[in-house]
C-alpha cells in the first residue's frame, strides 16, 4: 500500500517541527536550566575543600550580574541588603564557612517573561537541608533577571514573605 505523497509531506513537517520544538531552548527553559545550577552550586558536601569552595563561588557569581542587589529578611541570617558580586561573593565564602554542608534545591519555579525578552521576573521555592538538622529550611524568593547575550544573569532577588 503506498502513502499519498502529502501525507508522507506532513508527517515530515510535524517530525521536524517536534524536533525545533524539543530542541530550541525557550527563554523560560533556558532559566530553569541555569536556575537548578545555581541550586546545585549552592550545595556543598560536608568538609569540602577550600579551593573547590572557592571555584564553585566563582562559577556561581557568574551567574550575577555585577551591580547585583540581594535584599534579605530571613530566619537565620536577619535583616541585609547586599550589593555586588565582591559582597555576594564574601556572603557566599561566609555560609560555607557557617554550614559544615547543604543541599538546595528549587521544587517550585514560575517564570515571567518581560515583554522585550530581555528581562524576566521569576518566583521560586529555596529549599535547603543542613547536616543534623531534621527541619527543612523553606524560603520564597522573588528574582529579576536581565538577559546578556544567550546567557540570564540575577540582577535583583528578594525574600518573599508568606501570607500569614
């Protein structure tokens, strides 16, 4: 039995456009990919090594923009504002001083788009365990992010506080 060559047309056409579709990075993909690696750089094995502290701090700012602004108001670490990556970068080399190992993670990422495609604004859920510690830690968060080049980078974040 042979296919009608319009058919065999079309079934190409939508095998292809599934492959665009599944194989071209959206803005809002694009920030939950580099948002889970944040997580993951923010978690840190029990005891680890200085440099390697250090160089996922690094990889880590990198992922910030340089005149980044962190407003805080959380258990724990109390009331700040923090500017620039320098001053992340000393606040980040401060937690893994304090902590003795953690694990972050983001269950709960909604993405907004700006309308120029440069920008975006995204909730999430921070969800940290520290060794001993049988609590999780939960904290929402409110992000602004402005894209550079192909790459989002963090330009603002704050803490979000539940309805009570």
């Amino acid at each position: 039995m042979r296919l009608p060559l319009s058919w065999l047309l079309v079934a190409g056409a939508l095998v292809c456009a599934g492959f665009v579709w599944l194989g071209w990075p959206s803005h809002e993909r694009t920030i939950r990919r580099q948002l889970q690696e944040v997580a993951e750089l923010l978690s840190f094995p029990a005891n680890e090594p200085p440099l390697n502290a250090l160089s996922e701090i690094n990889r880590l700012c990198a992922h910030l923009t340089p005149d980044v602004e962190v407003r805080m108001d959380a258990r724990g670490f109390g009331r700040r504002t923090v500017r620039g990556r320098e001053e992340i970068r000393e606040g980040l080399m401060a937690y893994r001083q304090r902590f003795n190992g953690a694990r972050v993670e983001f269950p709960d990422i909604r993405v907004e788009i700006g309308p120029d495609r440069t920008s975006a604004v995204v909730f999430l859920t921070v969800e940290a365990r520290l060794p001993g510690e049988s609590d999780v830690w939960l904290q929402e968060m409110k992000l602004w992010l402005r894209r550079d080049g192909r790459q989002w980078r963090i330009a603002q974040a704050e803490t979000v506080q539940p309805l009570r």
